[in-house]
C-alpha cells in the first residue's frame, strides 16, 4: 500500500471516529481531505468509503442518525439528511 492509500486509510478512520463522536463538521473535514488525496494521486477512493460518504455534502453517514437505509428493489438506497440519495446494488 502506498502513501497515499495510507493517508486515505487513515482520514477514514478519523472520520469514522468524528462521526461516532456526533462531530459531523470533524467528519466532513476528514471526509474531504481523503477525497482531495485520492483525487492528487488518481486513487480510487476504498468502497466502504464511498459507500457511507455522501457525495453532495460529504457527510459520514451513520445510518439511523443521519442517514436512512431502505431495501427497494435490490438496490440499498442511502438517503442523507441533506436530501441526497445514493444507490447500491445488494450485496451481501
Ligand atoms: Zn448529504
């Protein structure tokens, strides 16, 4: 793993620690940073990153606090508390 992947590694779990801590400005700034190193080095950001980051306000979502989760369709359909939705084909 390099550098980069590291770093990007490392701001998740900062964010993910900030979100636990109900600091979603922390979160978000962790949230960015990570997308800006991934960016500058053309890395694609981890799945599970992508997947609990909302694309619009760069949110860490927690679902049930600022996040919901529906089943619809086979797809996992994550709605923000800013409005946006992103969505996923069901895997397990
Ligand atoms: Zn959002």
């Amino acid at each position: 793993m390099d550098i980069a992947a590291e770093r990007i590694e490392r701001l998740h779990e900062l964010a993910r620690a900030a979100a636990a801590d109900r600091d979603d400005d922390r979160a978000r700034y962790y949230v960015r940073l990570a997308r800006r190193v991934a960016e500058r080095n053309r890395l694609t950001l981890p799945r599970e990153f992508r997947r609990f980051t909302c694309d619009r306000c760069d949110a860490y979502l927690r679902p049930g606090t600022n996040a919901r989760v529906r089943l619809q369709n086979g797809h996992v359909v994550i709605t923000c508390d800013c409005g946006a939705h992103a969505r996923y084909p069901y895997e397990d």
